[in-house]
C-alpha cells in the first residue's frame, strides 16, 4: 500500500510542475461510505492528464481551488 501512495504522490507532483495540464471534471455520486460525507454532497471526478501521467481523484467540490490540488 506504501508504495502505491508514492506512486501516486510522484505522479501528483510531476503534474503539478508541468507548465501546461489538461483538467477536467464530471459529476460523481459520492455516497458516505467512508464516512467522510455525511450530508452526501454531490462529488466530482477530476482528472489531470499530460502525455506520460494521468491523475484522477474524486472530490467534494467544483471550485477551481482544486485545480491547484491536483
């Protein structure tokens, strides 16, 4: 599992330096199954994409605050 959250962290910051990022998000129903939604508001998937490196998380909000997050 360490290694996996790395692997994650890496591609996460090599995104985060590239000048350009394509970004997008679509809607995605986030229940609370990990109890950290507990009035189930609506989540989105973003995800940021560069040739090599894709990243994908779902988040809580739309706001473009968390394009600086990818």
């Amino acid at each position: 599992m360490r290694q996996r959250r790395d692997a994650v962290t890496e591609a996460q910051h090599y995104i985060q330096q590239q000048p350009t990022v394509g970004v997008d998000e679509t809607g995605f129903q986030q229940r609370n199954g990990d109890g950290q939604n507990a009035t189930k508001t609506s989540g989105w998937l973003w995800v940021a994409v560069r040739p090599l490196i894709q990243s994908f998380q779902v988040i809580l909000s739309r706001a473009i605050a968390v394009i600086n997050h990818l």
